[in-house]
C-alpha cells in the first residue's frame, strides 16, 4: 500500500510589523526559539504557550534546524530592532523626567535620590530637608507640593496615597505621588555604582528613570506629564 505524502508547511506568518508568528497564534519565532534554546522541550514550549498546536511547535523547529543561518540572522535582526527601540523609548523617557519636578520624601532612601541624581543630572529633584519640611504631615507637605508643582516621591504606602486621594477628592491641585518599592533603592544604586564607597553623590540636583511605582494623580495636575 503506498500513501500520499504531502510536504511539511512551515507554520510562520509575518505580521504587519515584520515580526514573525507561529500559526495563527501571537506567539513570535524568537520566543518559541529561545525557549528551545535555553534547554526547553517542545512539549515544554506548549505548556508554556497553550494556544501553540504541538505541530506547528515541532515543524518550526525543524525549520530552524535546517536554516539555521537564516534563523540566526532574523533574531540578530529582531535583536537590533529591540535595542533601537529601548534606546529610543529612554531618551523619551529621559526628555520627560528633565520636565519632571520631584520632591524626595524624608523616608526616601538616600541611595536611590543618590542613583537618581546620577542617572539624569538635569532633573530638577529636591529633598524634603532640601526645603525645610522634615516632621511635616502628610497633609502639609502635599500642599507645599502642589504650591510648587512637584511630584512627591515616597516609600510611606500606608498613608501618603490616603492623603494624595484626599486632595483629589477636594478638587485640591495634586501634581502626583509615586510610592516606591522597597527593592527599588538597592536596585537602583547598584545600577548606578553608588554602593561602591558612596562616591559621587555631588549636588542635588537630576535622574534617569523613576522606578516602578503606584501613582496617584489629579487631571488637575501642574506637572506629571
């Protein structure tokens, strides 16, 4: 008995942003290839994409077995573009933070003002004690905040957004309040150096990024943008 065999489709599609997808899923070329190559199982590559069809796993990479060269070329590509991008979205972001008014909360960890300072020396970032304010309430230094069109940052998550959202409901001005993890000083300083011996702390005065952080902010709002 003889049966007709018909030739193996390889299952990638490009987008219309020239990204290549496996099947009709979203899953791209680069992830299923780096979990291959990290040691992942195909089986492994599904359960960790579930709307990928065991069979498009396995003829996608076949393809890459036998193109390698090819394969490799397109995530060098992809890789580049990746890179260009972040590149990009950082000197955006770093635009936007040269706009940025910050006020540095007393409980803020000297290290991360420190990073910050370091990462973009043009930001205008000023400490609580910088401007007379240590012992004030929560209700005081918001005000002064809003006077002066600065976001606060902080580490106080029990009681600072409270007030923050006060100030809203009040129809009060409220620049923003952003409340820093707690990893976020040691993530930071060791990224910028300024663990090793507390050189260059300088003067106050700019940073590169804000950390991730939970924002409370008004449509009122003098800055922030």
């Amino acid at each position: 008995m003889t049966y007709d065999v018909e030739p193996v489709v390889v299952p990638l599609r490009r987008d219309d942003h020239g990204v290549l997808r496996v099947g009709g899923t979203r899953v791209t070329l680069e992830s299923v290839l780096s979990a291959y190559l990290q040691g992942e199982s195909p089986d492994g590559i599904v359960e960790r994409s579930p709307t990928l069809h065991p069979a498009d796993v396995h003829a996608t990479l076949a393809w890459y077995l036998r193109h390698r060269d090819e394969a490799e070329a397109y995530l060098a590509e992809t890789r580049s573009r990746f890179d260009a991008g972040r590149r990009e979205a950082a000197h955006r972001n770093a635009g936007a933070l040269t706009r940025a008014r910050l006020l540095a909360d007393e409980n803020l960890n000297e290290k991360l003002v420190v990073a910050l300072v370091r990462r973009v020396p043009a930001i205008d970032l000023v400490r609580v004690r910088d401007v007379g304010r240590v012992g004030a309430s929560d209700t005081e230094l918001l005000a002064w905040a809003a006077d002066e069109a600065r976001v606060l940052l902080t580490h106080d998550a029990k009681t600072m957004p409270s007030a923050g959202y006060a100030r809203v409901a009040e129809g009060l001005p409220m620049p923003g309040v952003l409340v820093v993890p707690d990893d976020g000083p040691a993530r930071a300083a060791r990224r910028s150096g300024a663990d090793r011996g507390g050189r260059g702390v300088g003067r106050l005065a700019r940073p590169r990024g804000v950390p991730p952080a939970a924002a409370v902010t008004s449509r009122r709002s003098a800055c922030a943008g």
